[in-house]
C-alpha cells in the first residue's frame, strides 16, 4: 500500500479509536472519577458531549495534518507537523496500555488503541521510511515528540470541548 494510503487511514484509526472513548468514557468515569492522578484531574468534570467536541477538534487538526503531509509525501517531502501529529496519535495508544496498567483493567479507548492506533502507527511509519520520507531516527524523533505533544494537544482540546458547552 501506498505511504499516502496509510496517511489517509489515521484519521480513520482516530474515529474508530475515539468512537470507543466516547462510547465507554461517561460510565468509567463515574466508576473511576475519584481514582484520577492530579494531571487527569481535568476529565473529572467533562461531559461526554465536551469530550466529543475535544474529540472533533482533534480530528479537524488530524485532517489538517494529513492534507499537509499527504501534499508533501506527493512530492518526496516529508511533513514535520503530520509526523508530530500522528506521533502524538501513537504515543496516544501507547499511554492508553499504561493507564490500563495504572489502573489494573479496562480504560476508555485501550482496546482500540492496541488493536488499531499502535498497529497503524507500525504500519505507517514503515511505509513512511520505505518511501525515503525519513530515517528510523526522526520516526523515532517524532515519536517523542508526540509524547510529550500529546498532553498539551489533549488539555487544549478538552478547553475547546468545554467551551462549546
């Protein structure tokens, strides 16, 4: 498959990814609220209408990402802002593995997260390489930079989710 091909499907991932937060965040949450560490404190109060609003900001910015990556991979270029993008998206799925571990069971979007967000970032960051659009190092670069993105990028669009409330 194309490397563009695998670009489109992140978005894609996302949806199916998110799709399982918002289906299973609200009941967690009501089970859980009171076991949150301080920097998840934030989701104690949100709504799963916010959460869903936070979830469609995230998938404009994902969107935007890959329309700019998709336009430059085209031309042999790669796209700095869709690797920190999808990196963030990836290290997502792996911080979800982390939060079932924390919390010794099921956490909103760790299914989808082993079984599609982790395997598409696999999958895409070989196509990425094999088409020259970057090294193992700066896949790796990216990587860690979308772990510590994807704090930032979560506070900020649970801000947005409730400001649409």
């Amino acid at each position: 498959m194309r490397v563009t091909s695998w670009m489109w499907l992140g978005p894609v991932a996302f949806l199916v990814h998110d799709g399982e937060e918002l289906a299973t965040i609200g009941p967690w949450l009501a089970a859980h609220r009171a076991e949150l560490p301080g920097i998840a404190r934030v989701l104690a109060s949100v709504t799963v209408e916010g959460f869903a609003a936070s979830v469609l900001v995230l998938l404009c910015g994902l969107v935007l990402a890959t329309l700019h990556g998709v336009h430059r991979a085209r031309r042999g270029r790669r796209s700095l802002p869709w690797l920190a993008v999808a990196g963030a998206f990836v290290a997502n799925g792996i911080t979800h593995a982390a939060q079932a571990a924390w919390f010794g069971g099921y956490v909103p979007g760790v299914v989808t997260a082993v079984l599609v967000s982790v395997p598409w970032g696999i999958a895409t960051a070989r196509a990425y390489r094999r088409a020259e659009l970057a090294s193992p190092r700066m896949l790796i670069a990216a990587g860690s930079l979308g772990l510590l993105l994807q704090v930032p990028l979560a506070l900020a669009a649970l801000a947005a989710g409730k400001a649409t409330r």
